[in-house]
C-alpha cells in the first residue's frame, strides 16, 4: 500500500522516512522475461578459463551504476497511463538489495527506468511533482540504506525552468550523486538538441556526472510484431543520443560533463567506423574534432548491463579504453549475478580488469562513495 508524505514535515524528517513500494503480482510478461533471462545466463555460464572465471566470492565492494527502482509516485502515473508492466512493478528495496547481496554489490546507483519522468498528458507542473518526489523518494532510500545506494536523479527535460530548478534541489540539498536523462524527449530530441543548451551548460558548470538511460523515439515503437523496441531501439537510441551529443557540439563545448552511456554504448561500437569518418562527410563539423571523433568518443564512459558477452565487450574494448567501462546490472531486468558471471566468463577481461569495472573507477566518478 502507497503511503503519503506530509509535505510540511522539514525535508531531513522526509528523508529519514521510507515508504516501501508495496510489491504487485507478477505480470505474465515480468514471469516471461524473469524465465527468459534464467535461461539465457544458464546458456552462457560457461566459465572461462584464468583468474577472471570465479564468480562473486569476495566481500561486497562492486559499484553498480545501472540499477533501477520504482518510486510509488511514479508507478502510480505509469499505472494511470497504462505503461507500468514487469519487473518495474514487483520491485521493492527488499529485492534490490537481496539481488546486491548475492553479487557482493556494495551500492548501487538509482534510477528512474524509461519512460522516466516525461509521460504522455502530464503537464508542466504535474511533471515537476513527479520528478521531485521521485528524486526525494530516492533520497530517502539513499538515507535509510546507507551505503548501500546512491542518487542518479530525474529531470523534467522539456521543461528548461524546471529542469534547472530540479538540478539545483537534486544536487545542493539531496546530494544526489548525478543525474539521469533518457536518451530522447519528446519523441524526437536526443542529448545534444539544442533546446538543452541551457540545462547542458549548467550540468558543465557543476561538473556533473550524467548516467543516460535508453528508450524508443516516436519512430520506431511498433516497426515489426513480436520484436520489442528494447530488442533493437534501446541500443539504436543510445547511438542516436551519442552521435547527437557529438555532432551537434555538446561534447566539445560542454566538456566538463562527465557522460555514462548505458550497454556499451548501444550500437556505436560497430558503427565507430561512420563516426569517425563524419567530418569527411560533413567538412563543416571537423571544427568540432581538432583532434578527430574517436578521442571524443574514448572520454565518455559505457557501462556493461546487458552487454556481458564475448561480443559486445570485445567490440566496446576494441573503441574505449578500460578506465571507460564501468559495471552495470539493470536491476530489476536483470540481476547482478548475471553480469558478475558474465564480465568473467566473456574471456576478454584479467580479474584485474574486471575489479577495475566493478570498484576503481565507478569510485573515481563517484567520490562520495569513496567515503
């Protein structure tokens, strides 16, 4: 059962108070997804050989970047809109936190899933309360849980007055860790349109670190039957939001932002080749690259959920360097102990590598946990 929160109470008494999500019965989608994902991972558990083939023995110190939960207010919208279904819906902290506990995952940063907080015929003001009582919902879990989780909070992207608003509270009074963006708004704007100049350039100012989350442009929802838009879209509009983000000068003219984009990048691995050939394409963007699009591309950092496979991390490793990869899970779509048993089994990183994702540098983006 939801509860309510006297607004009145000062936001310290706010924090300290957690209302648990009451867990729904399972949807036959979440049991069919839950099912498909056992079998898959029975399906490549195969250890590799080496020092990276052990599984999740050692004492909880993973840092997990992907990690989502459900804040009653927004379940509460997305049922009201009809978008709310699988794992989303039956997450509680119990779960996450159990799920952690069995991968040796010390905290896990939080976050809104898509559709995050914009949703279909809600209006400005509605949109506001919805990312702000998501953002102290987290914050409060992040409170009563420590230091089991951090903060990526949500913005209201079309809305500029609102989002900056939100930064300021979510950052100078939360403490959130970040903040987390979908990869398009609206249907048709990606990272770098230059209607989030204004939010970019204060994220720049604060030096921020911006997690990305994918979701499906207006496009492209129902291009063929019984083919989900997460199969193709989501890592299809991670590539859009990064050419985005490139191409339209973001990257270059707000470089203090320090950008994760989630499962590897989406397709921009086997696309690298059309990245780094644009300016030659298009003479008028080599402006933005005096160094050339790779080194652009080498800064940002990709986290590994849904991508703990020998292709996908052979291909990522092949663009960025490992100080960019960072472990992710997409808890509750997948577990922990998933990508813990697939970083090892993929036969591309040593076990030092593979603790370098999990802890050195998600705690180098991350200084508060460092504490």
């Amino acid at each position: 059962m939801e509860t309510s929160m006297d607004d009145s109470l000062p936001l310290q008494a706010r924090l300290r108070h957690c209302a648990e999500c009451a867990p729904a019965g399972p949807s036959r989608r979440g049991l069919l997804l839950g099912a498909l994902g056992s079998a898959a991972l029975a399906a490549c558990a195969t250890p590799a050989a080496g020092p990276a083939a052990t599984g999740a023995a050692a004492p909880a110190q993973r840092i997990d970047v992907h990690h989502h939960h459900t804040p009653p207010a927004w379940l509460t919208a997305a049922r009201t809109r009809g978008i709310a279904d699988g794992p989303a819906v039956n997450w509680t902290v119990q779960r996450s936190l159990a799920d952690m506990d069995a991968a040796g995952v010390a905290t896990a940063m939080l976050s809104v899933t898509t559709p995050g907080v914009v949703l279909s015929g809600m209006d400005r003001d509605a949109t506001r309360r919805l990312a702000r009582e998501c953002n102290e919902y987290g914050a409060r879990l992040v409170s009563d849980h420590r230091p089991r989780f951090g903060l990526f909070a949500a913005l209201p992207m079309l809305d500029t007055e609102g989002a900056l608003a939100e930064i300021a509270y979510a950052l100078d009074v939360l403490k959130a860790d970040g903040i987390g963006l979908l990869t398009s708004y609206g249907g048709d704007k990606w990272l770098g349109d230059p209607q989030f100049f204004p939010i970019m350039e204060e994220l720049n100012r604060r030096k921020a670190v911006v997690y990305t989350h994918p979701t499906t442009a207006n496009c492209c929802g129902n291009l063929q039957a019984n083919v989900q838009p997460v199969m193709i879209e989501f890592g299809t509009d991670t590539t859009r939001t990064i050419a985005s983000v490139l191409f339209n000068g973001n990257a270059r003219r707000f470089r203090d932002i320090k950008w994760i984009f989630s499962h590897a990048g989406g397709t921009m691995p086997f696309l690298v080749e059309r990245f780094v050939r644009n300016p030659i394409l298009v003479p008028s963007s080599a402006q933005l690259f005096p160094e050339g699009v790779l080194p652009e591309l080498q800064r940002f950092y990709y986290d590994t959920a849904q991508v703990a496979n020998p292709a996908a991390l052979s291909a990522l490793t092949k663009v960025v360097p490992l100080s960019q990869i960072v472990f992710g899970s997409d808890y509750p779509y997948r577990t922990s102990l998933d990508h813990v048993k697939g970083l090892r089994s993929a036969g591309v990183f040593s076990e030092a590598d593979v603790q370098r994702i999990e802890r050195t540098t998600p705690l180098g983006l991350l200084p508060r946990l460092r504490g």
